[in-house]
C-alpha cells in the first residue's frame, strides 16, 4: 500500500521552508479548519494495515543484529536483519560472511 504524503502549510510557496509535516496553528487557517482544496492532514484513517505495519519495503521484518549470536535465531523467509552502528569492521565482517551462508538479507551491508 503505498503511503500519503502529507506536506507542511504554504511549503510550495517559500523555498525555506522543510516539507516535513507541521501541524498548521493559525486561527485563520484554512487546513486547520479541513477545507478540502488546502490539502490532506494526517488522521488515524491513513493508517496502514496490521499485516504491512512495521515492515521494511522489501517486505521483511527489521531485526537488530550486534552479534555471531544473534544471526542463529533469524527466520531468513519472513526477517531481514540491520548490523548496529556500535559494531565494529572486523565483526561487521563476521555477520555479512555468517549472513551470506545462511542466506539471510542484510540491509545495511
């Protein structure tokens, strides 16, 4: 399901402006007072489903990974696995060679 995007007040007309979403304040507004041409606000209704919630985009599972360890209990059907930041180069290497032998995604290799 592909998700909406819903941008910040005015974002179109300055160049300043971030068009990550702000909920709009002023007493006078137009998308705060749900004037459908003004644009889509985030309501609970936009909610993805049970089933695709919390998912990757390749439609995995994330799971952290810090360790050798923690690669054993990974379903490689349904999970991919993310290597924490804190690990190292050398154990960087360990999990993406233990990963490719049991042919589990990585995301960030």
């Amino acid at each position: 399901m592909k998700r909406r995007k819903f941008l910040r007040q005015t974002v179109h007309t300055y160049k300043r402006l971030k068009k990550s979403w702000r909920k709009p304040r002023g007493s006078t507004s137009k998308l705060r007072r749900h004037m459908k041409p003004k644009g889509l606000r985030p309501v609970i209704g936009y909610r993805t489903p049970k089933t695709t919630r919390f998912l990757h985009p390749s439609g995995f599972k994330e799971i952290l990974v810090f360790n050798l360890k923690d690669l054993e209990r990974i379903d490689s059907k349904n999970e991919a696995v993310k290597i924490g930041s804190s690990v190292g180069k050398r154990k960087r290497g360990e999990i993406l060679k233990k990963a490719e032998e049991k042919k589990i995604k990585v995301l960030n290799h």
